[in-house]
C-alpha cells in the first residue's frame, strides 16, 4: 500500500482510494483502494455526473442499487460493498471488490470464441 499515493477517501474514511487507475470508460473510471476496516483491496468505481442528465442519474444510481440487491444472490456478480454522491467533485462512487480479468469484450477479443458456461 505504500507505494500509493491516496487522492480520496470516503466519506466515513473506511474506503482509500489510490492514485492507480485500473480501468477507464466514457463517465467512469476505477481505482485500486483500500478497504481500511477488512483489510482488502477493493476497486473505488467514480461515475462523472457533471455531464449528465437527471435521468441519465437517477438510471446509473438505479443500476447500482440493483447491483447492490443481486451482488449478495449471485457469485458470479461482482461483490458490491458501499456507494455515495461526492458532491463536490460531481460524481457516484461505489466500491466493489477488484475484478482484474477484464471486460466481457476484452475475454471476447482474446478468446474469439465464447464458451457460454464460463
């Protein structure tokens, strides 16, 4: 942990979040952080909102809240651990556990041929 520098924490100050960055799309972007109280690391999601529309938001924290439901049902659902609006910086945050393998599209560039059971 210490070759990292920490850029935000959460609001109650469980949830480190690293300069690392371990993924990046249109809105989001992840980074590696810290869960202080079980001692893990996690993956710290921020979804820019700034550009968004209202209904844009509430779908995002929608999907969210259904990870939220179906992560603890399904072990095959990334693990959703906390979520917050960071006000200042205009974006949703939620915390899940650090899933390295890659995107769906990524397995599929490599692979080339999908095996519907993995």
């Amino acid at each position: 942990m210490s070759d990292h520098i920490v850029i935000e924490k959460s609001p109650a100050g469980r949830y480190i979040c690293f300069d690392e960055i371990l993924g990046r799309g249109a809105y989001k972007i992840v980074y590696r952080a810290y869960d202080t109280h079980n001692g893990i690391e996690v993956a710290w999601n921020s979804i820019s909102i700034q550009r968004m529309s209202e209904a844009e938001q509430k779908a995002i924290i929608k999907e969210i809240n259904m990870l939220k439901e179906l992560s603890p049902q399904n072990q095959n659902i990334v693990k959703f651990f906390n979520a917050w609006i960071n006000p200042e910086k205009k974006a949703i945050v939620f915390i899940t556990e650090i899933a390295l393998s890659g995107t769906l599209f990524d397995y599929i560039k490599k692979i080339n041929k999908i095996n519907m059971r993995v």
